[in-house]
C-alpha cells in the first residue's frame, strides 16, 4: 500500500505516505501529513500527494524553504499555466528579489511578518540590480507574485493558510500620463513619415493597439476594403531570442477595430512598398505574413521598434512620450471628442468599463464641463420661454 488515511480527531485526519526503504538504515520510511476536513478531503490529498511523487514534483512539508517552493513553482505550474513573457517576469521577481529575500525560511514557518517587513525593507533599500528603493508599484507586484505562489502552495497541501493573505500590499501610485494632442499627432507623424516604422506607428496613434498587437498583425487581419483590423494574437520575445505568440488574456482583448479611412490608404500604401520590397528578394506578399516585418517577413524586434519611436519623440521635442502613450492618447482623445467610454472600451480591448474609466480618470474633467454645458443648453432655452410667457 502506497498510502493511507487515519482518523485523529472530529474534523481532522492524517495522511500517511509510504516513502520506500531507507538504504542506509533498512527502515521503512513514511511521511506524516495532517489534513483538516473529513475523510473525503483526506483522501482527496492522499491522491494528490500520490500523483506528485509519480511525476517528481512532491515536496515533503516542513523541510521545503520558501526559495525551493518557489522554484518548483516556477517549474510545475507558472510556465505550463501563465503566458511566456509573464513567466518570465515572475521569474525574475523570484529569483532578484523574493528567493534573496524570504527564501531561507522554511516555508511552513512562513509568517505574515515576515512578508510585511519583507515590503518595507524593499521599499527602503531594494536589492539586486537596483540602486535605492524599490517603488509602492513594484513591490506591490512583488506581492501579487508571492501571494499567487503561495496560494497554489495551499492548494498543493504544503501549508493550511496562505499568509500573505493577511498582508496589505503597498498602495501603487498611478504615474502621470503623458499624451499626445492633435497637433503633437500630425508633427509627429510628419517627423515619421521618412522611417521605416511610419505606418507602424499610424495604426498605433489611429487605433490604440498595444504594440505586441501591432508586431502579430497578420494581412489576413486586415480587411481593407470595410476598414477593420482583427485583434486576435500578441507577439512577444524571449530572452533566448524566440518569438512566441499569444492568445488575448481576456476575450475583450479579441476584437476587431474600425479604421478611419485615412489608416486603411496608410495600410494599402505600406503594403505596395511591401510588395515591391518583396519582390526584389524574389517572394510574393501573402495572406499569412506580417503586416509590420523585415523585408524578409521576419518580425520586427519590439525594444527596436520603441526605441525608433523614442528617438523620434526626442527629435520632435516629446520627450517622455513613449510608444504605449500613442494607446492612452488614443483614448484620450476620443473621450474628449464625446465618444462613449463603452466604445472606446472595446477599441482598447480592456476588461471591463470601470477600468477605461479608472485609467482615464484625467480626462474625466473636461468631459464632466462638457456635460454640465449640453444639460444647460437643453433646459435653460425652455425655462426662459416659460418666463416670457408668465411675464406676457
């Protein structure tokens, strides 16, 4: 028998694994695991148990640091379950940050205030690469990591409780955004008109496509002739020099975009050049290729295309506007001209409503001015008229 349940106590029970024989000893070895519930979540947890040791990922509770936990974690669950580049991220906050500074503990000794002043010497001191302290955001993103983690550790049986829980992650500031208004849009497009990345970056300020959606754009995305853009894949890539593409993370982010004519003749005057390109290499444009690529149809490197736009901001005296600011003011501008927050809700493929609303809470005011003066140009005519006729 490879394992087996005892009843300890009314809500509570032990699972006990059989581990082999101790080649050293001959002994029997066995390990002890109590689980709160009934028999049922006992059980439940003994399959489990048994399922990680047959695939090499048990971890016997009490002896497991916080660093190791968070390795296998790495391993057996965030690159099989969370998008490449995610991963990778996390991966950083783990090993730069998190392993150096909780890693040592035993992760069933793991208590929230060890996590608390884990935050506040982040946010004094910072570690790794970093000179001075860390940011309320970053080590908040910290927590949103540590916190993902150890939930799974719960799940797994590891710990009862997760601990950070308890915790209140540092409270992020929203930085102040930086956007572009009409007239930065038609200078800065003048500036980029003699670039390789002008069309690149007309979609981008007409659209409000992120730019790992602009890189996955494909011709067969582009329906030209009805002007619509088909959001479906976002291209990102590795540290190890590969390309990966990716679902949407929401099915808000599937959608597809009006263009204005002005991005369709853009589009149809990019692919011409693309054709001509094309042919000199001795290959034909077709439905499957990228809209945006090398002349030989390989993607555009993304840090690249940013930089191309950094420089020229800096060139057109917009200095701190970066690529993602051509999203937010997109946005912007179109909540200003009276567009309704659901539409352009859908244009930006954000989740929800609440969240357009949240990140362009600056724009809020004007439109609130605006409201204000159409309620009393509708009203005020008519209460007037009333007067006159009281008064006649």
């Amino acid at each position: 028998m490879r394992g087996h349940v005892i009843k300890r106590y009314k809500n509570s029970y032990t699972v006990v694994l059989n581990m082999g024989i101790d080649p050293n000893t001959g002994k029997r070895k066995q390990q002890w695991i109590s689980v709160k519930g009934n028999k049922k979540d006992a059980e439940k947890r003994l399959a489990e148990m048994l399922h990680q040791i047959d695939t090499g990922s048990f971890m016997k509770p009490g002896k497991t640091t916080v660093a190791e936990f968070l390795e296998r974690w790495l391993k057996d669950y965030a690159r099989l379950n969370l998008a490449p580049r995610t991963a990778e991220g996390y991966e950083t906050i783990i090993r730069c940050h998190l392993a150096p500074g909780l890693g040592s503990i035993p992760l069933t000794q793991l208590k929230p205030e060890h996590i608390q002043r884990y935050y506040s010497d982040m946010l004094t001191n910072g570690k790794c690469d970093h000179k001075g302290s860390l940011s309320p955001t970053t080590v908040r993103q910290h927590h949103m990591v540590l916190h993902r983690a150890l939930h799974i550790a719960t799940n797994w049986g590891l710990i009862p409780r997760n601990p950070a829980d308890v915790i209140d992650p540092p409270r992020s500031q929203r930085p102040e955004m930086h956007v572009m208004n009409e007239d930065n849009i038609q200078g800065f497009l003048e500036a980029a008109r003699s670039t390789p990345y002008y069309a690149l970056f007309y979609v981008a300020l007409f659209t409000g496509m992120r730019r790992s959606e602009l890189l996955a754009l494909r011709w067969s995305d582009a329906d030209l002739v009805l002007g619509q853009i088909s959001v479906n894949k976002s291209l990102h890539r590795l540290r190890d020099g590969s390309f990966v593409s990716t679902q949407p993370k929401t099915a808000k982010g599937r959608r597809t975009i009006a263009l204005p004519p002005s991005a369709s003749l853009t589009l149809k005057q990019h692919r011409e050049r693309q054709e001509q390109a094309q042919l000199v290499l001795g290959r034909l444009v077709q439905e499957s290729d990228l809209v945006f690529s090398h002349p030989d149809g390989s993607p555009l490197l993304p840090d690249t295309v940013s930089q191309a736009w950094r420089r020229l901001t800096v060139r057109y005296g917009l200095n701190g506007i970066r690529l993602h600011d051509a999203r937010h003011s997109h946005a912007s501008l179109m909540l200003k001209q009276g567009v309704h927050p659901k539409i352009v809700q859908e244009r930006l493929g954000h989740a929800s409503i609440q969240m357009t609303l949240d990140t362009y809470s600056h724009v809020a005011p004007g439109l609130q001015e605006a409201a204000a003066m159409r309620f009393d140009e509708v009203l005020t005519p008519k209460r007037e008229n009333r007067v006159v006729e009281k008064v006649g």
